[in-house]
C-alpha cells in the first residue's frame, strides 16, 4: 500500500479542492507556468510532516538566513488574507487564515489543518524566556507576531483505534524567536506512542532547482548515504553523466571546512565545483532519496540541468531505486521529453501516474492518466499531455 493513497488539498496557498486519487509509486505533476505545481508538493510535505513548523519555516532555502522576513515567507503558504479584522479594544490588527489537507494511506494521518494568526504586539524585555533563539533582537519593540497552530488527526485501522487528534502551538516574532506555546495530546498515552514511533512523521524533502548549488547541504547527507553503504549506487547514477568518475570524497578544504570532491579517472581528486550542474544535481537526487528511504521524495523541475540524451538513464535509476527503498516520488515537469523518458523507464508492473493541472477561473482542475493511458496518448496518439 502506498504511503499517500489519496490526497485532498481543500485549501493551501492558491489551491481548492484539489483531490490526487489512486496516486502511484512515481507521480508526475505537469501543468503550464502558475498551475500550482510547486504548491501541491509545499502542501504533500506539510501533510507528511504535520507538527513539525520547520516544514513551514524552510520553504525555500535561498530565504533560510533571512530572518528578518520569516513571518512573511509563513503567511505566504497560506491562502489570501482576509480584510483586516480587529480585537475589541480596536489597537491590534489581528488576521486568521487555515490551509487544510486530508488523504489516506498507509501513513496514518488523515487530517492536517494548519491555523495561521497574525497580529502587532510588544515583546516585552524579560518575556519569553525559553525558545529557540533565531537571532538577537532589540526588545521592548513593536512587531509583527506569527501564531501558527498545527492540528492532525490519525486512524489506523488496523490497530482498531478511534480517530485520535493533537496539536502543537507555535510563535514566532519577526527578526525574533520561536517558541512553543503549547502542546495538546487527546488521549495522551496513545498518542505519545505515536509520536515515539515516528507515526507522525513520515520521511520527507524537498528537493528545488536551485538546491544543488548548496554544497554544504550535500556533505551531510554523503555522510548519511555513506552510513548507509548506498555510496556506490550514488557514483552509478552519476556515471550517467560522466563515466570517468569513480568515487567521492569528504575531504577538509585548507582548513576552512569540509568540502566534496570526485575521485575521476583523468582529472584526480577535483573538488565538486569543477562539475557541471547535471552531477552536481544527481548527486542531490541520489543523497536526498537515501536519507527519505522509507516515505517520500518530491522534486520540483524534475529535468533541471539533464541533457535530454541522460533522461533515460536517470530515470532508470531514480524508479529502481524508489522501488527498492519504498519511496514514493512526486516531481514536477515542464518537459515532454522528461514525460516520455519516464514512460520508457518504467515497465508495466511499475505504478506511474501523471496528473495534469489546468487553472480555471474559480479553481484549478486535474486529470489523472494512468500508465497506460499515459502510453496510448503519447507512443500511439503523439498529443501533448502538460497542457
């Protein structure tokens, strides 16, 4: 049984009422430019890990070290702000809106709903005190406060459970800190078990068309994969691109940190920036789908930096390996050549499934093309799919 079987956006950022069902092992998304792509896999990977607000923090790691626009890049993942509404002493600003999602599976989240407020408040010096500081701020200040609430319902049928619900409860101070208010578990000895067996937390990441940029990222996963014994299946995916390299090192750079570099049979030891983006992006694919083994990888922009002559051969790998290590995959395409690459990756027991989004005045509308509806329309009919 797949880990997300189906799955229902009712509202997230501009998506309503949005259904994914009978969704695949491999799952394409494909659309034209602001079908909302992207946002389906922002809503998956909240949806996998429902009261963990670093899910909603990091979206776009180009944006992680600004913290002085946290509260705003938060708001931004929520649909449209309704017109300002105030307290009853008329001083606070006070704004409220919720994404929700709901989907089945073997992971046993069924509902996850996220409640965003925002007001204008004083951080009063001495207030406060425990948290995690994001960085030094200048107290006794006006400032625009983030209330983030995350509520998530499981059912596991086969435990023969009630549907169960908990919450968590977060602040956050623009430019300031975050800090958890509260914590609701009902009943509570279930539930703890539940979150010490990680029921709640299905593996899950993102990854962007600009994240292989981030070499600090990929030493630490390398590490990971290396503990793993996965190191050389990371090396085959990237002899794709480039068969003269043979391994992959973590190796300290003069003393200013540790940095990548490829063992290649005409080159040497080369640090990794020498490499084009083609490996430096599968290098990510391959590290990424280790360390999500058992749950979920989505990639926005499937195609970034492939040559179209290497999709075959990454897709090859990229199905194999989901396969073997019980990941299901979600990625985003606007390539047709990436669509037939897929085809021709998979075989008919492989579970691949395209959806097409198409934006309409009220809300976005999906088709769902199995496999081999898939193959009729491209290998016998030749019609585009992504539009």
């Amino acid at each position: 049984m797949s880990h997300i079987k189906n799955l229902t956006i009712h509202q997230f950022r501009g998506l309503r009422d949005l259904s994914l069902h009978s969704l695949g092992q491999i799952n394409m998304l494909v659309g034209v430019n602001n079908s909302g792509k992207t946002s389906v896999l922002e809503a998956i990977s909240t949806y996998c890990r429902p009261l963990d607000p670093l899910q909603w923090l990091t979206r776009g790691r180009d944006l992680k070290g600004d913290r002085q626009y946290l509260v705003s890049r938060l708001k931004w993942l929520f649909p449209a702000l309704p017109p300002n509404q105030q307290n009853g002493d008329g001083k606070i600003d006070v704004y409220q809106v919720q994404t929700h999602i709901s989907g089945d599976g073997s992971f046993p989240v069924i509902d996850s709903r996220a409640i965003y407020r925002e007001l204008t408040g004083v951080w009063e010096s001495g207030e406060h005190k425990s948290g995690l500081d994001f960085d030094q701020i200048s107290l006794d200040a006006t400032r625009r406060n983030a209330d983030l609430e995350l509520v998530a319902t499981i059912f596991n049928p086969q435990q023969h459970q009630e549907k169960q619900e908990c919450s968590e409860h977060f602040q956050l101070w623009e430019n300031g800190r975050l800090l958890t208010r509260s914590q609701v578990l009902s009943p509570k000895k279930v539930l703890h078990q539940d979150l010490a067996s990680g029921n709640l937390m299905l593996p899950v990441e993102i990854v962007t068309p600009l994240d292989h940029w981030i070499e600090n990222l990929q030493v630490g996963l390398l590490s990971e994969a290396i503990l793993q014994r996965f190191k050389p299946e990371v090396i085959k995916l990237l002899q794709v691109i480039d068969s003269g390299i043979v391994g992959l090192e973590i190796l300290d750079n003069q003393g200013i940190g540790s940095g990548l570099y490829i063992d290649h049979k005409q080159l040497g030891l080369a640090p990794l920036s020498i490499c084009g983006n083609a490996v430096r992006r599968l290098l990510l694919y391959a590290l990424t789908l280790a360390k999500v083994r058992g749950g979920v990888l989505l990639i926005d922009e499937l195609e970034t930096s492939i040559h179209t002559d290497a999709l075959g051969g990454v897709f090859s790998w990229l199905v194999q390996w989901c396969s073997k290590m019980d990941v299901q995959l979600f990625a985003t395409t606007q390539s047709l050549e990436a669509v037939d690459a897929m085809l021709d990756a998979t075989s008919e027991d492989v579970d691949l499934v395209l959806y097409r989004l198409r934006p309409e005045e009220s809300q976005t509308k999906l088709i769902r093309l199995d496999r081999e509806t898939l193959c009729i329309i491209r290998e016998e009919l030749g019609q585009e799919v992504r539009r």
